[in-house]
C-alpha cells in the first residue's frame, strides 16, 4: 500500500540544512518518494490526515538489549521490535551479551535471520569485543563483519584490561569498526549497587562513585589518541565524563557518547524507594550529574540519545535492591522523555530530531537512507502528536518485560503511526487499514 500523508510538521535532521516545514509526505513502494505541500495524490494511495502531527524519520538507537538467542522470557527480537516500533524506532543496535554471546558469524547471521522473519523493525547487531565477554581474547572482527555487525562492545562489562582495549581498538580501526565501551572500573566501582553520596548512605545502600566511569574514559581516550581508533562511550551518565569527552572532541579525536533518557530524567533519589527498576549500570547519578548531562545534550558533546533497552522479569527484579538485576526498559518512552527536553528549553526540536535520528546514523556509519526522509530513503517514520499526553504503565508495554522506572509518569508525545519500509508496524488508530 501507498500512503500520502497530509500536512503533518516533517523535520529532517539529516542534511546540512535542517528541513522543518508543513508538507505532505508521499510513501510509493516503500520508499519516501517525494516530500512537498500540496502533492497530487496518485491513484490508489491512502491519504492520511497529518494536521497536528510531527512526522520524522523512524528513530535510530543505537543501544539495545534484545535478549534473544538465550533469555527470551525476558524479551525477544519480536517482543523487542514489537516495543520499538511503538516508541517511533526502527532502527535498533542490539548488545552482543546474550547467551550464547554474539561474538561470532553464526550468532550474528541467527540475529539478523529473526530480525528479517519478524520483519517490523531493522536490528543491527553489534559484536563482541572479547571472546564470551570474558575479556581475555578478542573475537573474530572481520568474520561478524561478514556477518553485518556495525560496532563492537562487551557491553554489560567494562573492557578492564588496557592491552585488549588497544588491541580492539587498532583491529576495530582495521575493519571501520566503532568500539563502543561500558566504561565502568569495576575496582572502583566495587560492586557498589547506586550512585555513592548521601542517598546510597542514608538508604544503606553500598555505592560507587562516578569516578569509576570517567577514569575509564580517559584511559580509553589516551588509547585512542595513540591508536587513532574510533571509540564511542555507551551510556554516559556523569559530568567528568561529559568534560573528557568535549576536551578529545575539541583535540580532534574521534570520540563520541550517547547519553539514555534514564540519566537525562532521574536522579539517585529514585533509588531511596529501593525500587528495583530504578537500579541500572551505570546507576542513576546525581543532579548536578544530570545538569552536566543536559548541558552536554545542549552544547553538541552528546552525538546522540540511545535507551540502553534492557528487559528483565520479575525473577531478576522482585527481590532486594542488592540483588536485583541492573537495566530499565526504554524504547517506548525515549521519543516522549526526549520532548521533555524539549519542552524543557534544554534543547530545540531540531537538536531532539538529529540526536534520535541522523546523529546515531551517522556515529555507526549506518546504510544510506537511514535516518533521515530525504527523497528515495526506506520508508521509515514515525509520525506523533507532540501535544497529546499519556501515562507509562508497566501492565501496557509491548515489551515482554514491565521494569519500565517511569511507571506512572505523564509524558508528552504520542506516536500514532511507525512506518517501517513503507509498512505500517504500529498503526493503533488504524490510520492506514
Ligand atoms: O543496566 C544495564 N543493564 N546496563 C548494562 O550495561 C547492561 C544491561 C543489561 O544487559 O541488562
């Protein structure tokens, strides 16, 4: 089916000069075929009435858990895509921390072989820096290449040793390969299950300060400046690493991070509930962590939003704070939790657009098309009503799991239409039936 969109806001974030205009947008074979106001409507295409509503480029995320192959009570590729689509994403990078790890061909091919039979969303996987993540040996680059990785990670762990660290570096510099760190000194960090300050005390929680993510940064950023490799750090969540990060950035360096909509919107205080779904790696930091954050958001040292996804059950999270297992899920709220950044002042709808869409496109080199509705791109967006409200609740996510930290949060946003290759993947008004 071909589809013409009428009169929504389409923002592209992709080009030089930032499109943001009242335009109809003409989907023909799966393809964006022509962007322009007032376009005639071929025969046989479905008009759909945009007014009101924002169309941009399906999201792109570049930091997922899907848990498949191995831990699927948890979250599948059908379950995970099913959660992304409905949070506007078609576009996910998913960790190789499943069991058994992704850190060679036959896994990635099994991955990228699901992902085409459930069909609703692109999922790209990232390989393996070390063999089963045990941060001994590096795993077969090249061949997982082969296979269609776009990155390397051990995510989930940190790389501790430097010497593989400069190892993945230089391999990953060989084959174009980002090497993407969970940056977190597990000496310092020992085993400390919150941020360190005076909620861990009072809570009787044991902490670990955000020391331990930033001495890694700089470790690596040394290692990258020596190897000239690409290194992009997962899930940064404090202001030291913010300050690392700007200070390689402006020596020319390529380094990059991402920063999860988890430590944009909550603060440690979250945890004085001994709520586990507020326990995650690296754990919620403090405010003025999370004033540095946005002020990184706002001043382009942050390349780009990404969940950190990360499904656990009621096994891994029903149970003591120390226990519990660490991960929030994140693909349907991070489009909302975004625009609350914007209807914040911290950032403008542009800078929200790029960071979720061209930006993380263009961090892991993505296929052309991707990220952006420039003419003759796949069909993939999302169109949302940035004015209409609704409430997270855990009983209602597409997601296998329900360890959502947001539960019960009004948020802006709702999407009322994914579009992935020109298919309708989430369509709950039945806009396109
Ligand atoms: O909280 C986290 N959960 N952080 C990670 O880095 C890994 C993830 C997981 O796999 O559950």
């Amino acid at each position: 089916m071909d589809y013409l969109i009428r009169s929504s806001r389409v923002i592209d974030a992709s080009g030089g000069e930032i499109l943001d205009a009242e335009v109809d947008v003409l989907v023909q074979e799966g393809r964006v075929a022509k962007l322009g106001a007032g376009l005639a409507a071929p025969k046989g295409v479905r008009e759909i009435d945009g007014r009101g509503q924002m169309v941009v480029a399906g999201l792109v995320d570049l930091h997922v858990h899907l848990r498949e192959p191995g831990q699927e009570y948890k979250e599948d590729i059908e379950s995970g895509s099913r959660a992304a689509v409905a949070g506007g994403v078609t576009t996910m990078c998913c960790m190789p921390n499943t069991r058994p790890v992704n850190d060679c061909r036959a896994i990635t091919d099994l991955i990228i072989r699901r992902s085409k039979e459930v069909g609703i969303a692109r999922v790209l996987p990232i390989g393996a820096v070390s063999k089963g993540l045990e941060g001994k040996s590096l795993a077969e680059f090249g061949e997982m290449q082969e296979g269609g990785i776009v990155a390397v990670s051990d995510d989930g762990r940190p790389i501790m040793d430097a010497g593989l660290m400069r190892r993945a570096l230089e391999y990953g510099k060989t084959f174009g390969l980002p090497v993407v760190q969970h940056a977190e000194d597990l000496d310092l960090a020992e085993g400390g299950v919150m941020n360190e300050g005076t909620v861990a005390t009072r809570a009787g929680l044991r902490g670990q300060p955000p020391q331990a993510e930033s001495i890694m940064v700089a470790r690596d950023i040394e290692l990258v400046e020596w190897t000239g490799a690409q290194y992009h750090v997962a899930h940064a969540s404090t202001g030291r690493s913010m300050d690392l990060v700007r200070d390689a950035k402006k020596r020319g360096l390529a380094v990059s991070c991402e920063v999860a909509p988890h430590h944009f919107t909550l603060t440690d205080a979250a945890c004085a509930s001994y709520n586990t779904d507020m326990k995650v790696a690296p754990p919620l930091r403090n405010e003025s962590d999370r004033q540095a954050l946005l002020q990184a958001l706002a001043d382009g040292t942050v390349d780009c939003i990404a969940t950190d996804h990360a499904p656990h059950s009621e096994v891994e999270k029903d149970v003591e704070f120390d226990c519990a297992s660490c991960g929030m899920l994140g693909l349907e709220t991070s489009l909302s939790l975004s625009l609350e950044l914007v209807n914040d002042g911290v950032i403008d709808l542009h800078r929200m657009v790029y960071l979720l869409t061209a930006g993380p496109a263009k961090l892991f080199s993505l296929q052309k098309g991707i990220g952006t509705l420039a003419e003759g791109s796949p069909a993939d967006l999302v169109m949302f009503n940035p004015e209409a409200r609704w409430v997270v609740d855990r009983n209602k996510t597409q997601s296998r799991s329900k360890n959502t930290p947001f539960h019960g949060r009004e948020v802006p946003g709702q999407v009322m239409l994914t579009l992935f290759g020109g298919k309708a993947v989430f369509d709950p008004r039945g806009l396109c039936q």
